[in-house]
C-alpha cells in the first residue's frame, strides 16, 4: 500500500512537471515578441518608462535601473534558459551516449583511457568547472552552451558505459558475434536500445541542474551579454538594488528561475518511477 502512494505522487508530481515544463515551453515561443516588447536593454528605455517603479498596473512585476519591464524581461528569460539548457544537453547526449557505448562494449585501452578522461572531468565541481570553461570561452548562447555541455558529458557516458558493459556480456550479444554481427551493428542494434531507457531520467534531472547553473554564471557576469535576457544577470543586477527597497528586480526572476527547477525535479521523479517499473503500465 505504501509503495503504491509513493508511486500515485510520483504520477502526480510529474503531471504537474509536465505542465510547468509546457508553460515555460510555450513562453519561449513567444519570447522573440516578448523581446519587442522591451525586454532588451535599450538605452532610450529610461526615457519611455519609469525607472526602478514599484509594481502597478502599468507595469505588473515593476521596472528596472532602465525602465525595462521586469516582468516581459523575465518571461523573455525563460526562453532563453530553455535555448541555452536544451543546446547544452542536446550537445552532451551526442558526444556522452556514443562514447559510453564505444568503451563499454569495446573495453581494453580504449576503455581505460575514456574512463580516465571521463573521471577527471566528473571529479571536478560542476559549478567551478562551468566557471572556468565559460571564463575561457567568453560570454554569448553558444559558449554558455558549450561550458555546460563539457559539465555532462561525463554523467552520461558514465551511465552508458556502466549498462553497456553489462549488456555485452549478455548470451544473445555472443550469439550475434558467432553469427558475424560486426561491433556497429550490434552496438546500434541491441545497446543502444537497452542503455537509452535511462537517459531521459537523468536529462530531466541534468536540466534542472543546468537552469541554476546558467543563472550561477549570469549572476557572475559570465554567461550572457547583459542585452540578452538572462535570470541569473538580472538577479545580480538587481542585487545592489535591493538595500534600497528595490525587491521586485530581484523577486521575479528568481520566481521564474525556482518554478521551473521544481518543474523539471516533478518530471524527473515521475519519470524515474515509470522506468524503474513502479507504474509502467499506467504511465504517467
């Protein structure tokens, strides 16, 4: 009874996820009107709206040190957050997964030197090694991007690589090899379907990682251009705000920012109950 509540939150739980992930999702389809509707810095802001105004019904989550709307500048960063997250991940599937087949199945050499390679990137701290790739690579999408890709290469072909090895040994894999199967064949074949059961579990997870670490960049001015709509660069411009009474640059974005990490923690639960069988048949 009690396994089967845990699983009856889990379903809902991820129900709520996907919802929020949808919402945020449909924002960043609208965000390219949201930006003409000043979410950009634009310098002659200042001169349309009024400065640091407290929420009204003019401005409903208030403006910014420019006169920008904090809350069309807010919702502009969701698709934003969603671009830059879903680039990285995207990213570090294609290179984690195949490299974790390759040296799961392959072993030998080239095992040890991409498990060697793959252990001293995921020793690192993960918010310390995004600072110094995004140091290094500069400030812009792609290069926020990119440092948040080489962070999870390592988590997925750790994972692969783990189930590949166990496959491998499987009877039917022997037989294959008996038979002539050569290595793509069988790596497309049968590993690649029983080792991708778990990765859309830890892609949630990693993508709820990736928005607090993207905003952890942009609030150390080493994400996105400032003209770029980013939660993380407002909320440190909105820190110095703050002593004055100024709460609502910071109260929004940071909102936005929390919603949508809880969003994405539902949908990985859910989906780690689903996979592990506690309620495959009624899905989520």
């Amino acid at each position: 009874m009690a396994a089967q509540q845990g699983r009856s939150l889990s379903n809902r739980l991820a129900r709520w996820g996907v919802v929020i992930v949808l919402l945020y999702a449909l924002v960043a389809l609208l965000t390219p009107l949201l930006v003409q509707l000043g979410a950009l810095a634009d310098p002659n802001a200042g001169l349309e709206n009024p400065i640091n105004a407290a929420p009204s019904w003019a401005h409903w989550c208030g403006t910014d040190r420019l006169g920008r709307d904090v809350g069309v500048r807010t919702l502009a960063g969701s698709g934003v957050a969603l671009q830059v997250v879903a680039l990285a991940l995207v990213l570090a599937l294609l290179i984690g997964v195949p490299l974790g087949m390759l040296s799961g199945y392959l072993g030998g050499a080239v095992d040890r030197v991409l498990v060697l390679l793959m252990d001293t990137l995921y020793t690192l701290p993960v918010l310390l090694l995004s600072v110094v790739l995004a140091f290094l690579l500069g400030r812009g999408l792609p290069n926020a991007a990119a440092a948040l890709c080489v962070v999870y290469v390592p988590q997925y072909f750790r994972v692969v690589r783990n189930q590949a090895a166990q496959v491998k040994a499987e009877l039917y894999i022997e037989a294959a090899q008996s038979l002539g199967a050569g290595p793509l064949w069988i790596l497309r074949r049968y590993l690649f379907r029983n080792v991708i059961t778990s990765v859309p579990v830890l892609l949630t997870l990693n993508a709820a990682d990736a928005v607090l670490i993207l905003g952890g960049l942009g609030f150390l001015g080493l994400g996105l251009p400032e003209s770029i709509p980013e939660w993380g660069s407002d909320l440190q411009q909105a820190l110095t705000a703050l002593p004055t009474g100024i709460w609502w640059t910071a109260l929004f974005p940071g909102l936005a920012m929390f919603v949508l990490v809880l969003g994405l923690s539902f949908l990985g639960e859910g989906l780690e109950s689903w996979v592990s069988g506690g309620d495959a048949a009624g899905g989520i």
